[in-house]
C-alpha cells in the first residue's frame, strides 16, 4: 500500500512511522507530509531518510492517509483526499457523522464495512477506555459508567509535552512557569479541563467519552459521565473507572473475561503492588488493566482502573490497525 501520514512531525505522526515498522505493514511508497515549516526535512523509515513535503491543497498519490494534523486539516481536506484514497482520520472532525465508521478493531471490526472513503479513528480516551468496558459489557450488560481520567500531556501533541518539560525546569529552577497549550501551568498541578466547556458543563473532551463509547460498542442505551484531567506525566492516559452492569458481577469472573481479551493486559496483584501505571503502560500496544475490585456503591458493580498508551491505542496504533483491516476481508 502507498501510505501517506499527514502531520508526520507531531506527536501521533511520529508514532505511526514507528508503528508501520513494528507491525511490518506492507508499505511500498511512504510520503510524508506537515506544515510548510517542516516542509524540506525529514524523518527515518526503515533506516531510510524520507522527506517531509508541505500539505498540498489537492488529492494525495497514495492509497491510505492517515491523518494526524488536527480537526481543522481533516475537515478541510479529508473530502479532497477521499476521492482518490481512504482516509483515516485521527481527529473528531467526523467521528460523529452517521456515514462515517468509528472503529476499534477489537471491538467493531464489521463496522468498517460500506465505508465511503472516511474512516475515524476514536478518541484516545475512549478507545483506552472501551478495551475494558467492552469484553466486560458483552458478558455482563454495563448499564452505567462513571470514569475519572488521568490524561497526559502528548494528549495535547508535541507542544504539550514540551510545555511540561520546559515549565518543569522553570520551576525547579525557582522561575516562573510559562503556559500556553494549557490553561495553567502543568508541572505539579492537575487541571480539570480538557477541551472547551460544553453548555452542560462537561468539557467535549467529557462528551467525546459518552458520544464514543455508545457508537463503538453499538449501544445507545448505556450512559457514561466522565470527568477528564490533565496530569504532569509524558505519555499514557489512565482511568478510574467504575461500571453498573445488568447481570451480577464478581473481580474473579471480571479477571476472567478480561485476561482473554485481544488487547487487554491484566495487571491486578496488588499484594505485590502490580497495577496499571504510565510508568508500565509507555510504548506497550496493550492496554493495562488492574485494581478490580467489587464497588461498595452499585450492586451489580465494579471498580477498576487502566493505564493505555495513547499515542499508540488511542491514536497511532489503531489508525495502523484499521488500515490492516483494509486489507483483508472483514469477518461479520
Ligand atoms: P509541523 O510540525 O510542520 O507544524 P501535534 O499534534 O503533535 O501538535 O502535531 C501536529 C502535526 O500537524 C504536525 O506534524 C504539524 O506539522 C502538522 N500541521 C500543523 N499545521 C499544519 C498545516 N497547516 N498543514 C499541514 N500540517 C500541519
């Protein structure tokens, strides 16, 4: 396949180059594209150097983007993209149009099917969320689910963790601490705000969670309330979760489910201190999952708590996956 990765320099881009090698995708012609700023460089791929080319505002010569530049860039130009490749689109510029599928492949693989050249790739959030929920709602029925994220800074792109690492040397050094990707500094704060405040009073960020959710897994019944922060760690959202489900559910038949789940690592040894944690979780393609225990609020209840890379489940290594879905005829 001839691959084009627009936004190759960012955060995600650069992980979706490392992501292709990895999984040995077949790719026979790579371009690579960014802003005019970066336009002239380049970044390696298979121990060769490729050049980074400014956007150009007309269809690409290859056969999937995977788009990674922001909700702006999709939305002006996926359309024009789509006429000659399909798209994979890591922003939320169409994740909530009917026509276009929302795609974890664990989870909903059939629903790339009828595609129209437009493929979204979930909120990362969301899509370290649904590795857990989901095997567990399919053996229990989740009805309710409240979740608390620990969301870190590359979830705001490359900017967001230069900010935490240079603000974090401001203040060691006693200086001030400069911000602007976030709405206050982030080095040894937690900021409960991730994205613009909604008429309701959750974030989008919150919203995206619930909206997500509820197409991935194909219920629109099932209610998610989430309250999303920012955390001073580089890389990894984790999330405490606790679930309300139909039928009755023990941590040992939960444990069960989730060690055979595609994806999913359980880490629950507490006694020898083993739980999900960004320190663990960073470059894995697995999502951790731990602390499950029974909620002492719900009966039908649980509580537990994951730790995903994001960068790569909730971003490059999805959009990878999606694209190796292209390749071979989807199972219903
Ligand atoms: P550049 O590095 O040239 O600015 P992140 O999500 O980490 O902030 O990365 C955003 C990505 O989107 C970068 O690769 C960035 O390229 C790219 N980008 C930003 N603005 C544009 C644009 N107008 N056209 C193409 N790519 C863009």
């Amino acid at each position: 396949m001839r691959i084009g990765i627009v936004g190759a320099t960012g955060a995600v881009g650069k992980e979706l180059l490392s992501v292709l090698e990895k999984r040995n995708f077949p790719v026979s012609e790579l371009r690579l594209y960014a802003s005019a700023r970066s336009a002239g460089k380049s970044l390696k791929f298979r121990g060769k150097e490729v050049n980074i080319e400014a956007l150009p505002e007309t269809p690409l010569p290859v056969d999937v983007v995977l788009a990674s530049a922001g909700g702006a860039i999709s939305k002006q130009y996926a359309p024009i993209w789509a006429k000659q490749s399909v798209v994979i689109d890591n922003s939320s510029a169409f994740r909530y149009d009917p026509g276009v599928p929302l795609i974890v492949p664990e989870i909903n693989a059939h629903a790339i099917q009828g595609h129209k050249n437009i493929i979204a790739n979930p909120n990362c959030t969301t899509a370290i969320l649904v590795m857990a929920l989901y095997p567990l709602h399919k053996a229990f029925g989740a009805k309710r689910v409240i979740v608390s994220t620990y969301q870190s800074s590359s979830g705001a792109g490359a900017s967001g963790m230069e900010e935490l690492l240079h603000g974090t040397r401001q203040y060691l050094a006693g200086q001030p601490v400069e911000h602007k990707t976030f709405a206050y500094p982030l080095p040894f704060n937690v900021i409960p705000h991730i994205d613009a405040f909604q008429e309701n009073g959750y974030t989008k960020e919150e919203m995206k969670v619930l909206w997500e959710t509820q197409k991935i897994m194909g219920d629109t019944q099932i209610r998610v309330s989430c309250t999303a922060v920012r955390v001073p760690t580089l890389r990894v959202h984790s999330e405490a979760v606790t679930v309300e489900f139909e039928r009755p559910i023990s941590p040992e038949a939960a444990r069960e489910v989730l060690q055979g789940a595609p994806g999913v690592d359980l880490v629950d040894d507490p006694a020898n201190k083993r739980y999900p944690l960004p320190l663990t979780a960073t470059g894995k393609f697995n999502v951790e999952v731990g602390r499950i225990r029974k909620s002492l609020v719900f009966d039908n209840g649980l509580d537990f708590f994951v730790a995903g890379d994001q960068l790569l489940k909730g971003a490059a290594l999805n959009a990878v996956q999606i694209a190796e879905l292209l390749q071979k005829p989807v199972a219903g």
